[in-house]
C-alpha cells in the first residue's frame, strides 16, 4: 500500500507543471510582438487647415534634412499625400533639396514643367484639355496642386521634374515635339506611319472607350524602329522621346502577351537608366542636387520588388552611400475608414472606391498599431532585429516593407483625391 501511495504521489508531482502551465496564457505570437513593438515606435501626424504638424512632421523634416535622397512609396489616389510632400519639398527645399521625380516619362516632365512656370495649375488643364494629354496620377486635382507648389519654390528658368518612367498616355504630345524637330525625308514618313497609327488608335479608344486601344497599350513598337533607323542622329530631345516610345511599347507589349515579368523588368531598367543619365548631366554641372522621389511604392522599395524586381528603391540608397551620404525612405499607405481615388480608363477619370486587400492585409500587424484618429508613423528600423530573417513566419509583404522601407505611415481616413479637370479655373 505504502508503495502504491508514493507512487501516486510522484505521478501528482510529474502531472503539477503540466496543469500550472496548462492555466498559464499562451506566448504572444511573433506578429503580436511586432504589433506591440510597432505601437511603442509610432509617432502622430497632425494634419488641420491643410497644414501637417506634430511629432511625425518634426522627425520626417529631420530625416529629410540628413538625406540625400527622400523616397516616398506611396499607394496611389490618397488625397492628403501629394499635400504632404508638398509640404515637405517646401521644407527641404531650404536644405538643398531641388528635384522631384515622379512616375512619368522625360519629355511630359518637361511638358508639365513648363506649362506650370507659364500659366500654374490653369497651365495643366490647357495641356490636359487634349484626350492624351494627361499623364497617370496628374489629372488629380491634389497630385496637380502638389506640382504647382514644387514648381514655384524652385526659381524659374530650372527644372524641378524628372520623369523616368515610360509614357501612359502622351504619346501625342510627344509626337508633336518629333513633327517639329529636323529630320531626314526617310524619317519625316516614318513619323508619319507612327503618327497615323497613334491617331487611329485613339480614334478606336474613342469609339469604343475600351482601354486597349489606348496606343501606348496597342501601338507597334516596330513603327518607332522604323523612325530611329531612318533617323541617324537627332537632337537630343527626339533621341530621348524615341526612346520613351519605344520602351513603352515595347513594356506594355510584353504585357499583352502575358509576359508580366518581362514587361516590369523592362520598366524597371528604364526608371533607372533615366534617373542616371539626370544624375549624371547634374554632376557633369558640377552639382548633385538632393532629389525627392514620389512613386508607387512598389517602384520604392529596397530589394526586390513586389514584381520581383530591382527598382529605383533600390539604386537611389546605393547612389546615395557612392556619394558619402544616406537615403530615406516611408511608405505611405490608407488606414481603417479611408477611401483612395482609382482611374477609370474607359472614361479617363478619377473615381472613389474602397481601399482593396492586396499587400495591405499582408502588413496587417503594422496597421492595426496606427492611432484610431490621427495619421501615424511608424519607424522600421526599430522593428528589424523583431522581424530578422524570419521570413517563413510571416507574411512575404510584411517581410519585404520592414526591411524595404525605413518608416510606414498609415493615413487613418483619408480621403480620395479629386478631379482637377473638374475644379474652377484660378482667379
């Protein structure tokens, strides 16, 4: 009996542990940790009357002004980014900052910069007022008056845009600049070939408003070929727009034969070798500008892209570190109640819609750590040794923005952008 009770008192002191621990809550998972450590690392962004103010600003200004270079990866249509930046270039611009680039091409860079120096925002709805005319994002009134303002800080007669990007929709904009230029008799009917088929596309798109005959999207890069084999040395600017058109068609020709990856690749080299020929002609000046970067945030991350490729956000960092300095990059995405203004491609227009899941709901942990009433910074860079290498344990989206971005801003209720077509003309 004696031995039968020891043993039932050693099973009762082998089982004790198990039921103190059974009684005990479970461990945070990683995902709740980094939700923990992403609200102690968060500032607020005030935003009243227009204006951004608060903690957020204060460290935004200041990791402005120790940059080189200030990224800005957003999610397209937020009403209240393009004022941010704004706000922020006229800030910078004080600290040496004087070039915006924007996810357009080189020549409607140039367009855009020009018609804003001449007449301001009444300067954009006169060169929009063309069907092709108007370049993606810049038809929102918010993404127009962000132009406006970065013009004006810097002094006329210097360009302030880069464009790197390929052609939307200008195409016939661009090739009105090539009907002007000097050429070769061979060349003036190429360009005539070229510009018959960029009307009877848009004439489709017209007829029909199906966004596959817009021609960035159906045009024939062959029909550029012909005009830069029969075209030996153009000027400087024709060489440029030819090669924007044919890298767009070429780009978006991928893309319609389902080659996705290709087509992004191609865009991909074609954002950097832009960004490095106006690198080099400032340098070439004597000068090395310090640059704001607006993209989508895809373009802007550093390392390997969410289309599986290596993008300006991952150049710039390492121009940057080549000249001595560092780069500074945020991610700028919707919060809880927001609304964001998508383009319609049938109509050409701005148009509210919700916010969409996507790489949204894979950076979950971070978002649910933003203020339910303000916007919210959120620094990265505290979260890396958190998020490590563990890259099976969360999600691929969560993974790549920590690493990939220096801060995430959640803007808590934005709002859509509007339509600039649709705003009275400036007094």
């Amino acid at each position: 009996m004696m031995a039968r009770l020891c043993f039932s008192l050693l099973c009762a002191a082998l089982l004790a542990p198990a039921i103190v621990l059974a009684d005990q809550p479970e461990s945070p998972s990683l995902e709740d940790k980094i939700t923990t450590a992403a609200g102690e690392h968060s500032l607020r962004l005030d935003f009243a009357k227009g204006v951004f103010f608060g903690p957020a600003w204060e460290r935004l200004v200041a990791e402005g002004r120790n940059a080189r270079f200030f990224l800005v990866g957003e999610e397209h249509g937020i009403a209240e980014n393009p004022l941010l930046v704004a706000q922020l270039f006229t800030e910078l611009s004080q600290h040496g900052y004087e070039k915006l680039a924007i996810e357009i091409s080189p020549t409607m860079a140039w367009f855009l910069d020009q018609a804003l120096e001449r007449e301001g925002l009444d300067g954009l709805r006169e060169l929009f007022s063309e069907p092709g005319g108007e370049p993606a994002f810049f038809g929102m009134a918010e993404e127009a008056q962000m132009l406006a303002v970065v013009r004006a800080v810097v002094p006329a007669g210097r360009s302030v845009l880069w464009g790197t990007d390929y052609e939307v929709a200008g195409d016939r904009q661009l090739l009105k600049l090539l009907e002007q230029a000097e050429k070769p008799a061979a060349a003036e009917a190429a360009l005539d070939d070229l510009v018959a088929a960029s009307a009877a596309s848009w004439a489709k798109y017209e007829e029909t408003r199906s966004p596959q005959y817009i021609f960035s999207f159906a045009g024939d890069p062959a029909l550029v070929r012909a005009v830069r084999e029969a075209w030996r040395e153009p000027d400087t600017w024709s060489a440029v727009i030819l090669n924007t058109l044919e890298k767009t068609l070429t780009v978006n020709n991928l893309w319609v034969q389902g080659r996705a990856w290709e087509s992004n690749a191609a865009r991909a080299d074609l954002q950097r070798e832009n960004f490095l020929r106006y690198w080099r002609a400032e340098k070439a000046r004597g000068s090395a500008p310090r640059v704001m970067a607006k993209y989508g945030a895809s373009h802007m991350v550093k390392g390997l892209s969410q289309t599986a490729v290596f993008d300006l956000g991952t150049l710039l960092p390492a121009i940057a570190e080549l000249e001595g300095g560092r780069s500074f990059s945020v991610m700028v995405v919707p919060g809880e109640g927001s609304m964001i203004a998508g383009l319609n491609p049938s109509t050409w227009s701005y148009e509210p819609r919700p916010v969409e899941g996507g790489y949204l709901d894979g950076i979950a942990p971070l978002t649910r750590a933003a203020f339910d009433d303000k916007f919210t910074l959120i620094d990265l860079v505290a979260l890396r040794p958190l998020v490590g290498m563990n890259r099976g344990d969360l999600d691929d989206e969560l993974f790549r923005i920590v690493h990939g971005f220096d801060m995430l801003l959640v803007m808590t209720r934005s709002t859509p952008s509007g339509e600039l077509i649709h705003d009275a003309p400036d007094q």
